[in-house]
C-alpha cells in the first residue's frame, strides 16, 4: 500500500482498533472495505469472530431473524431448534454489517434498539439476551441523502457513524500495479498456480 491515501486511511484503522465505538466505513464498490474491516477486527484485540453479513443479499422478511435468530415454531419454515443469529454468534468478536444502505427500514427499527440496550430478542422470544459485539458497518450509498430521502434513519446513523472511515475511490489510488499484481497472486493462489506458470498475458493485464 504505496498510495499515501491508503496508508492514512489505514493508520486511522489501526489508531481506532482497540476502541468500542461503533464505526462506519464509507467507499464506492471495489474499495476495500471488507479488507479495512478485517483487518480492524485482527487488531482489535478481542476473542470473539469476525461474523460478516451482507444486508443487501437477504430477504427484508428473513433479516431480523437472521441478525437476531428465533425461536423454535416462530414461523412457518423455522428450524424446530431454533436459531441464534448472527449477533449471537459474533458475542465477544466484530459484527460486520456490509451493505448497510440497504436495511429496510423495520429492520432499522430493531437495530437501532440492539445498538442502544446492547442486547438481541430473537424473532418470537419474549425475551432479551446480553451481547457484546464491536459493530462495523459499511456502505457505499451517501446515507445523508438516504436520510433526506426518508429511506434511512437519522439516528441509526448517527448511532452507527461513531468513528468514520472514508476510503479512497480506485481512481484516486497511486498504486494499481501493486492492487493487480496482488489480485493476480490471490488469483493464482485459489487456482493453485506456480508462480513460474504464471502467463505474459496475466503480467501484461497488470501494467
């Protein structure tokens, strides 16, 4: 990360990691804003997982109790166990909350108690649990024109936007031969590619 934007964005993660404020990370799709996230949680200090859900890829009527889990019968289709939700299962670690621009806004509702009770009630449970989760939550939608639209909430956000990350769009980036030969050795990794086979045409994509 040659790119002196990135390095800033990156020292300020780094400085943030082991504080408890709930942080927003802001950037256009492609930025890094999984990786910036990642890398928060891996210095944070806590024993917990990283648990990441992407809000955009999950049915409106299937969210909360994703998040939140349910209760055994507390729907048609519920497993007869039950189901602990995401928050749950990230106690003591990083809820990463990608996509946030696209929470319907019900589910907003009951974020936003989660946030100020520090504690879940799964989908038909009369009951509330204690977590202790670190939120990071990500967006590439300018959320105060999502608010003047009435499609987000203003105190969800400002609930959320405790600390700020603002990453740096690609185009304003100095170092792209470094991301595309990073992106060709990830490439090739998965395929399990030597790096000897590696073709003229791949190394010429990255100039």
């Amino acid at each position: 990360m040659s790119c002196p934007k990135v390095q800033r964005v990156y020292q300020l993660a780094m400085n943030v990691a082991r504080t408890d404020p709930t942080i927003l990370i802001r950037g256009e799709t492609g930025t890094g804003k999984e990786v910036i996230a990642k890398d928060i949680h891996r210095h944070s200090g806590r024993n917990g997982p990283l648990v990441v859900v992407d809000c955009g890829a999950i049915p409106d009527q299937l969210l909360e109790s994703e998040l939140f889990g349910y209760e055994k019968g507390a729907f048609t289709g519920a497993s007869s166990d039950g189901y602990k939700g995401k928050f749950q299962a990230a106690n003591g670690g990083t809820q990463f909350l990608d996509e946030i621009g696209e929470m319907p806004l019900a589910s907003q509702v009951a974020l936003l108690r989660v946030l100020e009770e520090k504690r879940v009630t799964p989908v038909g449970s009369n009951h509330s649990i204690p977590i202790d989760v670190r939120i990071i939550a990500a967006t590439n939608r300018d959320l105060l024109r999502e608010i003047e639209a009435k499609r987000f909430r203003a105190d969800l956000y400002y609930r959320l936007c405790e600390l700020e990350i603002v990453l740096p769009p690609l185009r304003e980036r100095t170092d792209l031969l470094e991301l595309a030969h990073e992106f060709i050795r990830h490439v090739e990794s998965e395929l399990s590619i030597m790096p000897e086979q590696t073709t003229d045409r791949q190394l010429s994509l990255a100039r």
